[in-house]
C-alpha cells in the first residue's frame, strides 16, 4: 500500500489511481530568468523520488513539468515587471533569449542530479493557444472581468475558493489583507482576485505579447500550469506536486480555474515540498539574493549527488537547513558508499539466498511506500552495506535495486581529475621533500587536504585520492 500525505485532506491517504497501474502526475517547473538554485532544486529532487517510487510499484508515470517563460511576475498581486523581460534588461539579451539560455542551464541542472527526465517538457509560450481557450471558457460561465490592466478572474464567484489553504474566502482575503506589502490594483473587487490576460503597457512595448479576444497581452502565470496540466494529463488527473510557497496563490487558483471552467475535480492528490533554509525562516530565494546554485556547489569541488544524498537524509516535508559541512558529510558518505559497491563488486560470490533479499527489500518498499521515508530507506541502504549476514552478491543486488529510487548512481565508478593547479602544487610539495623542505612540502599538503585531495607518499611515490574532508 502506498501512503501519501495530501495537503488538501492534510492527513496521508492510500494512494488509488484514477486508472489502474498509471500515474498521471504535474510538477510546477522553473521561471527561467535565472539559475535554479538548490533550494529550486529540492523539489524536484523529491518528485523525482516520488515518480522513481511509483516506477518501483510498477506503475507507467506519465510526468508532465512546465517552464515558465512568460507571465510571472515580480508581484503576487499581479503587478511588477515580468521576470523573463527583467532578466532581458539585466544582461542586455531579448526575453526569448534570456529563456532558452536558462532553460538550457536548469536542464544541465537536472542531468547532473540524476532526475529523470519528464515525459512531457512543456512552455507556457507554446500554449497560448491553450490558455486564451480556457479563459473564454470562464467569462462564458461568468467568472471575469475587465479592469484598466487586464482580465481577471472573481474570487468570490467561486465558492469554494482557499480551500486548498484550509481557509474560507472571508478568511484567505482577511489573511492578505493584514499581510500585504504591496499596493493592489484598486480596480480589482477583492484582494484574492487574479489576472487571467495581462495587457501591455500603453507606453512601450514588451518582447513577448499576443493578440487576443481583450486585447494586446499575455497571460497570467496561473492560466498556464491550469491550461497545460489539462491539455496533456486530462481535466482530472492524480497528482499535482510544487513546493509549500505554492499553495496560497498559485495552486489555490489553479483549483478556481480548473473546476470552474469544467465542473469536475481537479486533481485527487497535492503533494507539496518545504523550504531549503539557511538558517531559522530564512529561506533561499533569488528575490533576496543569498541563493546558491548547483554550480557553486561543484566549482566548490562537491559532486552533484552529494546534494541529492543530502536531500534525502531529510524528510520532503520537513525543513532542510543548508551548511557546507553537511555537504561535506554528505560527499563523505556517497563516497563511502561507492566505494563499499567497488569493493563488492570486484568479489561478486554465486549463491544468492533469496528469503535475505525479499527481507530487506520488503523494509524498503516499506520506507518508500510511507510518504517517501527516504531517511529511513537510506538507513536500510546503510544496513545493507553493513550487514555481516549478507554476502557480496546478496548487497550488491539490493545496492542496485534500491538506487533505483535512490538515483545515486552508485554503481558508477566517478572519474576525478585533478586541475592545473592542483597538480602543480603536487610537482611543488615533490620538489620541496627532495630539497627536505619540510615546512614548505607540509603546507602545500595542508592546503590541498582543504581542496579535498589527500597525498600519501608510498614507496612508488606520492598517490592521491579525492574526498571532501572538513577543512
């Protein structure tokens, strides 16, 4: 049985599918004007997990992710600039420009983790088509209307509207209302309305707009995931997933257009991923500027699945705080592990004793099945590798088999040069201890033991291997 928690019903439920042996799941992707950074990353490390568990049970996932490339803007009121035609501004580059170059960047970003790759990759500028159906769909049924800025959609019309927050309309709005920082629209009837179509500025013209029934524009960011979501994965569908800033504004209004426009349940499930932090509620955000980036991590000299094995040392739904030295213990421990594999595998035995192996996978199975433990999946790994009651063979088959949720690749041997540098401070120490410059040769080992690279002088000469040690 598969338990999952659901943010709507806020408790976990059976998983049941809406047809039987397939996943038919939704990931709010990225806003490419900038790089992802790894609290961005977070995410879709857990609904790569999550999509690898439903593999696991045997299920066909279909696994649909967008990229918002216009229509975000700096504002949840609807106001600001648009994020892509920002990040234009910002380096001299067009709008279409500056999305392809950051598309290309979080999709490295994905490779490097090991995330497998959606069925469908779909653009919100692809789809306008799409979007401008769906929004003539609502004002037919009533649900908009026209202001100075644009077609929005009236909160109140819908009766069910926040419930996805828990709260009532009266609520939601009354929340907003003592929380807001920003000026709103004033032509908008309440606080929680939202923009369907943006117009263009009178005053200049913006690199990505589109005609349509109400004028020269494009389109909010909710329109898109709802119009997408549904064109591909149908008008109801089993899973929607994003992280927990998500829920207030963006999927709670994807839920108003959605079962507005067709009468139905939108989605069965919504699973939802807490916050990479830096520290007690300081979370990591690009509007902030403290965000760090899968590259910084590996310019740092950290393999990329370091972080994936970090992320899975804590629950999707708990908090994760963010420090290099537990980065440090997370390379430590892939490294560990990989090497307890090669070892494994260079003294491989025949016999295979199967009632050990169903044991240990059935625990696993167990741990995954539980709203993604992967905590506690990863103690079952450790388990394994330890275990004085299983033979190579016997680990070696469930080290594979469990990574296939895991995604650490940990059968595959890593290849890791050294830079320029750092083997010119190797031919610098050498020199040294031939001239018994002792002091020099110690310092130049200090300082690449703090790059991660360990020297041991044999009677062959000086051998080097790579780890991630506190510096």
């Amino acid at each position: 049985m598969i338990k999952l928690f659901d943010t709507f019903t806020r408790k976990k439920r059976k998983f049941v599918p809406i047809e039987k042996g397939k996943v038919r799941m939704y990931c709010c992707g990225l806003t490419v004007y900038n790089y992802a950074h790894i609290g961005n990353l977070r995410t879709y490390i857990f609904e790569d997990v999550l999509r690898r568990m439903f593999e696991y049970n045997g299920f066909q996932v279909i696994h649909v992710m967008n990229v918002t490339d216009v229509g975000h803007l700096t504002s949840d009121a609807d106001t600001g600039e648009d994020k892509v035609e920002m990040g234009a501004k910002r380096e001299g580059k067009t709008a279409w420009e500056i999305a392809e170059f950051y598309t290309k960047a979080f999709l490295l970003d994905m490779e490097r983790l090991n995330i497998l790759k959606p069925t469908i990759l779909c653009k919100a500028t692809d789809h306008i088509k799409e979007m401008i159906e769906l929004i003539k769909k609502l004002e037919e049924k009533g649900y908009t209307y026209l202001t100075d800025d644009g077609l929005y959609y009236d909160t109140s019309k819908f009766k069910e509207y926040g419930k996805l927050t828990g709260m009532t309309f009266k609520e939601l709005n009354e929340k907003l209302k003592a929380g807001a920082r920003v000026e709103f629209n004033p032509q908008k009837r309440n606080i929680t309305d939202f923009a369907l179509w943006k117009f263009s500025p009178k005053d200049k013209k913006r690199q990505m707009e589109w005609d349509s029934p109400w004028g020269v524009g494009f389109p909010g960011w909710h329109i898109e995931c709802t119009a997408m979501s549904m064109k591909y994965l149908g008008e109801h569908f089993d899973i929607h997933c994003g992280g927990i800033d998500h829920i207030p504004i963006h999927h709670t209004n994807e839920i108003a257009q959605a079962e507005a426009a067709t009468g139905k349940k939108f989605v069965n499930y919504w699973l939802h991923g807490a916050f990479l932090v830096l520290g007690p509620g300081i979370k990591m955000a690009k509007s902030a500027g403290n965000f760090i980036t899968l590259q910084t991590l590996i310019d740092n000299g950290y393999d990329p699945l370091a972080y994936r094995y970090l992320c899975l040392t804590a629950h999707y739904r708990s908090e994760l705080k963010f420090e290099f030295e537990n980065m440090k213990a997370a390379m430590n421990s892939l490294s560990t592990l990989r090497e307890n594999v090669r070892i494994m595998k260079g003294n491989l035995e025949s016999k295979v004793n199967k009632r050990k192996i169903a044991k240990y996978k059935k625990e696993f199975l167990n741990a995954i099945n539980d709203d993604l433990n992967m905590p506690l999946a990863l103690s079952i790994l450790w388990k394994v590798v330890r275990s004085k009651e299983l033979n190579n063979q016997e680990k070696y088959e469930l080290v594979l088999d469990f990574d296939r949720v895991l995604g650490l690749n940990l059968d595959v041997e890593v290849k890791v040069e050294l830079t320029e540098e750092q083997k010119r401070l190797i031919e610098e120490r050498e020199k040294a201890r031939k001239e018994k410059d002792w002091k020099t040769a110690d310092e130049i080992r200090e300082k690449l033991r703090k790059q991660g690279i360990i020297l041991e002088d044999t009677d062959k000469g000086v051998v080097w291997k790579k780890i991630h040690s506190s510096s």
